[in-house]
C-alpha cells in the first residue's frame, strides 16, 4: 500500500492550467488551499487577493509526506469540462460525523488512504465515489518499502522520463462537526486507487503481513491518454447491464503499471530509527542512497 508520497501543490495547479482548467477556477481553489494551510499554522486567513508570496509561503511542498499526516492536494474531476478541487488524503467514509472519530487511528477506516480497484465499485464505503467521483492525483513520485533480512529500506518509485505520475483516485465531499467547539469542517477526502503489482515493485512492496493480507499491490497509474476515459461520467441510464459494462471499462484502466516506464531509487530512511535520523520533508529526502547491506540483485535481477 502507498502511504507516502512526494508532490508540490503548486505544482499541482501548474499542471490543472495545462490541462485548461480556467485560471478563476485555479485562484478559487488556491485561495482555499491557502486558507485551510493558515488555519493549520494559527494564522488567520485573510479576504484579500492573492499574492504572489501567499503562492510561494502557503501552497505545501511535499518531498516526503506520509498520508496519515491528512496533506492537501489538488486534482483533475473531469478533462472534458476542464475542472479542479482540493482535498485532503485520507478518505472519510459517509457514516463518519464527527472531527474527533475521523482522527480516531483506532479506527480501521482512518487507514482509508488507499482504495482496492477491484472492490471500489461495491464496497458500502467507496461505491458511490467510484462512481460519481473519480479523480486523478499529479505526484512527482510515491515511496514504498522493501523488507529484507529483517531491515525495511525504502524505495522512491517515479516515471523514468521524469513526467510526473498520475494516480487513479475517488473523493467525496466531507462533512464533520468538532464535538469540542461545534464548528463544521467542511473539504473533500481522497483515497489513491491500488491494483495488483508490476514485477518489480511485488519485488520491492514486499511486507509479509500486508502481502497475506491483500497480495502483492501498487498504485493505480495512468498514462495522460486514459485521463478523460478514467474520468468519464457515470452513465445516468439506470441500467445495470450498462452500469456494469461501464464499471468494466474503468476497472479495465486499473492495471498494474509497465515497470519499463518507472524508475525505483532506494532513499533514506522516512522514518527515524536507530541507525539513521529522519532528514524530514526537505529536498534531499528524494536522492538516491546507498544501503551498504541492501541487495539489489534480489529484486533487479
């Protein structure tokens, strides 16, 4: 499963006004992101126009960040109609109401930041997303780890030619009252889409635990092609022999990626441990390291 990943905001929306999304669109959602970034830090947002420092300041840069941390992100709702929104990663499920049970890590569905392409269209929680609101994510690159005599290493996993990746995902718009100050939150929560793993990264993504529990899994990424059939909207027919060939036909897009088109760098650690700090979300998190007793034969070859 992929709970890392590395992605501008910024960036984000560079790549929304390439795909034409109108610039009013882009500034609303910015403005939000911004707002929503302020209130994080303590500060209060403001209603004036935006800046070009408030772009630069405020829009996240993520070179590593874990998806429990809920980042936001910008994605593409449609490439026919040219539209946008922001989220948060970490899917909240329809039955969910309040602040304090969404970040309940207790709980089994705060671990919604992935979503399986074979169930989406039927599980309870994820059905009506897959069908009303499939979205897809632009990311730099997403991080996995690779268990090897009892040490985990891991790998950052990006497109050889250096474009950026785009994940299949579903959102929905979310709701939640904070029990303490009865304040309504309101944002849309996004969950990346898996499928079953290329040959290199089942290699790589080898956890025993998660493995005996779903099989060898990696995101669902999508050539620039596929973006508008990915996106196409669900057919309002109300016919299930319709709706199912439908279903097939994204379920059809949800497969494992050519491994001859990714590049798979073994990075720091993402995570501080005994014999190596945690360099944290900057820059050089995404270099290639070299792991002394990591062998690379064992997944290469």
């Amino acid at each position: 499963m992929c709970y890392d990943g590395d992605y501008q905001t910024k960036r984000q929306f560079n790549q929304a006004k390439r795909l034409q999304v109108p610039d009013e669109r882009i500034i609303q959602k910015q403005r939000e992101m911004i707002d929503r970034e302020k209130r994080r830090l303590g500060e209060k947002p403001e209603d004036e126009a935006l800046q070009s420092d408030d772009l630069e300041k405020y829009l996240p840069a993520y070179y590593h960040i874990s998806g429990f941390a809920k980042p936001q992100m910008a994605f593409m709702t449609s490439l026919e109609k040219a539209d946008m929104d922001i989220g948060i990663w970490g899917f909240v499920p329809a039955w969910v109401k309040t602040v304090q049970e969404a970040y309940d890590f207790k709980k089994p569905y705060n671990r919604n930041l992935n979503v399986q392409s074979e169930t989406m269209f039927e599980k309870r929680g994820f059905k009506a997303s897959a069908r009303h609101m499939r979205c897809v994510i632009s990311m730099d690159a997403y991080y996995e780890s690779h268990h090897q005599n009892k040490t985990t290493y891991p790998f950052r996993i990006y497109h050889a030619d250096g474009s950026p990746l785009w994940l299949a995902g579903i959102y929905r718009h979310t709701e939640l009252t904070d029990e303490k100050t009865g304040e309504v939150q309101e944002f849309n929560s996004v969950a990346v889409v898996t499928t079953e793993a290329n040959g290199i990264l089942a290699r790589i993504h080898n956890n025993p635990k998660l493995v005996e529990r779903t099989g060898h899994r990696m995101l669902v990424l999508l050539d620039e092609s596929q973006l508008t059939d990915y996106l196409k909207p669900y057919p309002d027919t109300k016919d299930p022999a319709e709706e199912k060939l439908f279903e097939a036909a994204i379920l059809n897009l949800c497969q494992p990626y050519d491994e001859d088109k990714l590049a798979y760098d073994p990075v720091r650690n993402l995570k501080k441990r005994k014999d190596m700090d945690y360099i944290g979300n900057v820059p050089e998190i995404r270099e290639r390291y070299h792991w002394p007793d990591l062998n690379l034969d064992e997944i290469f070859t």
